[in-house]
C-alpha cells in the first residue's frame, strides 16, 4: 500500500481531537495530498448521512469535508450511539446492527469488529495517499485496552504512527502527557512519534520550559503549540453543547430573536441548530436539566434524540411539558426536529423496542400526529421545497419510525412532491424529520421572518463553514511543525495479532 497514516490520540476526551485532524485534512488538501480521514470507533449521537446510503458521526463528515471529500461510511467504519445510560446502537459501515449493554459490546462484540474496521482502512489506504486517524477518548485508558479497536489496539494493528495531544486548558498537561507514557504498554508507548500542545492562552512562550520537560521526561519531541482559535468554536460540534440561554434576560434586553432548545439526555444531532447560532441576530441557547425554560423567548426548537421515549419521560421530570404547552397556548413558536418532531405529536407506539424499552406513551399532543417506530431506519440525503414559502431545501434523514395524522395533510416541505412533516391549524407548531434544514439560507431566512422581519441577516452559512475551515488551517500552519508533522507518517503494515 502507498498510502501513509498517522494517527491522533488524546491524553483525554475531548482535547480537541476532531478539530486538529479537519484542520490537518485542510492543509493535507491545500498542499496538493489526498487525503481521508478516518475515525475507526466513534461514540456520538451526532451523525451524519452519506451520499451512498449509511451514517457516520458528523466529526468525520466535517473532516470529509476540509478535504473536499463527500461522507462515506468507510471514515467512521463503527459508531456507537448511546440510547441509555447502559446501551448503544451498534452501526457498522453505517446500518445499525443491534442494541448492546456496554459490558456487551466490551466483553463480546467489540474485537469482532476489527475486521470491519481494517476493511475500510484498506479500502482507504487503496485510494489515498495520506489517511489521519482520530482515537477516541484517552490513550491511557488501560482499562479498556484489552481486544481495543479505537486507540492503541488500532495503531498495534496497523502499525500506525502516533501524535499525542493534550489540552493545556484543563490544566496538568505536563502530566497527562508524561503520565500517559508511564501507564501504557511499552510496546504502545513505542508508537508514539511525537506530541501536540492544544488550547494554549497567552504567550506560548512562556511554556517553554514546560515543553523541555515534557521531551525529556517522556522522549518525544514537541510538533507545536497551538492556541486557543476562534475557527474553531464556529465549527459544528460534535459532543459538546457550547452555549446556555440567559435565565435573566427578556426579549426587549437584546434586540435579537431568542429561541430556546431543551438539552435533552439523548439528544441528537444538535449541530442543526449552529446555522441560528451563527446568526447575528438571533440569541439561541440550550436549556440544560435543572432550569425552567425561560420566559421571553420567541420560539422553542425540541431537538432530535435518539431515544424519545427516555427524553419524554426525561422531559416530564424537568418540567419542561409544561413550559413547552404553557408557551404554545400562549401563541408561541414551536418546531420539532426529528425526535423532536415525534415528541410533539399525540402518541409515540415502540412495540418492539427500537428506540429503548417497548410500549406507548401519550406525547405532548401540540400536533395531531401519531408515531410508530420501526425497526427499519431511514438514512439518506433529500432534496426538496419549503411546503410554504417554496424555498429550496437541501437536509438529510436519520430516523426510526413513521408518523400519520391530520396535521400531515399540512406539510411543512416537500419532497419529490411527496408531504413531509407537519404543522398544526395555527402555523406556529410545526414538525420535521429533516436535519440541516437551516443550513438552507434562504429558507433559514424565510423562517426567522415569519416570527421577526428583521430577524434574517446575510448569512451564507456554507461560506462560513468553508472561511472558518482555512481560517483553522492557517492557524494550525502558524503554530505546528506542519513538514514534521507530515513526516511522522507512515506506510501502515497491518499485522496479525492485536
């Protein structure tokens, strides 16, 4: 094989692991490489559907996309998606294979599923000539290292390189770096080529000394340190949910547009809202458990999750039923997505499990709508039109399920001239299994006019992802050894043993 790899593991989770490797894709890209990404496990909520059918996590699809690269199931091979405290989804090469415990899925299925994971790296290895792997979680997670497919286990496997990273933000970097030498195997330890010192404040310089430490104690030599870089905080998220509306203030207090969206435990594909996010005119805030949804909002967005029946019972224990129906009697906007879309219908039917536990309960009866899950899911990329203000529309579908009633004889966009989704006699309920609607800039635009004409701005949210990703290529040129970097990468050998 002649392509190269090199992978990323963190000294922790979310050290900034997915924003380093879309950064590098980028500049991989700009110097002329093709590149992949590739992220052997991934555990998320937040996926994204790919043109040939399947899902992946939406760290990968951004990545795919710094490297002007379509979605494609063989960057994330196996994705775990978290339906309990204690279970996840299964998805491999992006079908959903079954609903594992996690002792399961650690004891039993996990290292079958290396075969899975090295087909897609060959598969890669075949048509690229540089792949950069993400790990997942720490390094030094030595507890989970036995039959490990995400971090060490996959480097042992395919003798891949290994850059280390360690967020100086959170404090004890010089430790976790060092530390995460000292616990793992020898052997691991080997792997790893160099290291990266991520979300640095102030003048670099002055961790100087401390990386001298850090080469002596550990052996490896420093590829930079990077700085905090606002790019990077205008990139959608993938397991992190940034911001929490103000409990404080009143519409009349900014001049903006509020819109609240309920944190749900399992929610789901949140980076639907980061185009509002982007918005200058518009305030948009998660609720987080614990806080009433506050008054003196303009509208509630009840995200995607993916398991409705646990957040509709979570809902009810937060109180936020009764702020959601509080609001709507009182003339307010409210938009489901998805999950959300189900929870804001009359019942929700799950003989089988799919989505959590079996049975039925009665939802939130905002649209006079009906939800039956299946066990077979919908994954695909649409094309279509605003039901109403005839806007082109470009999204996506991940969902279980089904939904009927009299309010879906009032779509809200169209898809192929087929209906889809629903809205209530009042126009301001409206429902929708299509995430990124509101990367659609016209219809984004269109719909914050409907509750402000002069909410809408210019925002062209493609061209902002596309700005924020060379802005966060040239930052990581500015701040790492990019030539030493590179270097570090090898042709992979895989190996038999683990």
């Amino acid at each position: 094989m002649a392509a190269k790899v090199l992978m990323f593991q963190g000294t922790g989770s979310d050290v900034g692991k997915s924003t380093l490797v879309a950064g590098l894709c980028r500049i991989a890209t700009q110097r002329g490489l093709k590149v992949a990404p590739f992220k052997p496990q991934n555990m998320s909520n937040n996926a994204a559907a790919c043109v040939a059918g399947g899902e992946i996590g939406r760290a990968q699809a951004l990545q795919a996309r710094a490297a002007n690269l379509e979605p494609c199931v063989h960057f994330n091979p196996v994705l775990l998606k978290p339906q309990s405290d204690s279970t996840a989804q299964v998805v491999v090469h992006g079908k959903a294979l079954t609903t594992l415990s996690a002792s399961d899925y650690m004891n039993d299925k996990r290292a079958s599923l290396m075969g899975a994971v090295v087909d897609s790296f060959q598969h890669l290895c075949e048509n690229y000539d540089l792949i950069l792997v993400e790990g997942a979680g720490s390094a030094s997670e030595i507890n989970l290292r036995e039959r490990d497919i995400a971090n060490m286990g996959f480097a042992r496997k395919v003798n891949a390189p290994v850059c280390l990273i360690g967020d100086i933000d959170r404090g004890g970097v010089i430790a976790s770096v060092v530390g995460t030498k000292n616990v793992i195997a020898t052997e691991d330890a080997s792997l790893i080529s160099s290291f990266i010192i991520n979300r640095f404040r102030g003048d670099p310089r002055l961790f100087d000394d401390g990386i001298v430490a850090i080469e002596q104690l550990s052996g490896w030599p420093c590829r930079g340190v990077v700085p905090w870089l606002p790019a990077a905080l205008k990139l959608p998220q993938e397991d992190s949910v940034l911001l929490k509306i103000d409990q404080d203030k009143s519409t009349g207090s900014t001049g903006k547009i509020r819109i609240a969206v309920p944190m749900l435990s399992r929610i789901a594909n949140f980076d639907d809202m980061d185009p509002l996010r982007l918005e200058p005119n518009v305030e948009l805030g998660f609720v987080p458990p614990g806080h009433v949804i506050p008054q003196g909002i303009d509208a509630i967005i009840v995200p995607g999750s993916k398991s409705v029946m646990a957040d509709l019972a979570f809902m009810r224990k937060q109180g936020w039923d009764h702020d959601i129906l509080a609001f709507a009697r009182n003339g307010g906007r409210v938009l489901g997505v998805c999950g959300g879309y189900q929870l804001l219908g009359q019942t929700i039917h799950d003989p089988e499990g799919v989505d959590g536990q079996p049975g039925s309960a009665t939802a939130l009866g905002l649209l006079n709508i009906s939800t039956e899950m299946l066990p077979e899911k919908q994954t695909r990329l649409t094309q279509g039109r605003c039901a109403r203000s005839n806007h082109a529309i470009s999204a996506y579908e991940i969902h279980a399920g089904t939904t009927s009633g009299p309010d879906t004889q009032r779509p809200m966009t169209l898809l192929d001239g087929h209906p889809e989704g629903a809205i209530d006699e009042t126009g301001k309920i409206e429902g929708t299994y299509l995430h990124g609607l509101f990367s659609n800039d016209e219809f984004r635009a269109w719909w914050l006019s409907t509750i402000s004409q002069s909410a809408a701005s210019n925002l062209n949210f493609e061209k902002t992802i596309e700005t924020e990703l060379n802005r966060l290529a040239a930052g990581l040129q500015d701040n790492l050894d990019i030539d030493a970097l590179f270097s570090d990468a090898k042709e992979p050998n895989i190996v038999s043993k683990p």
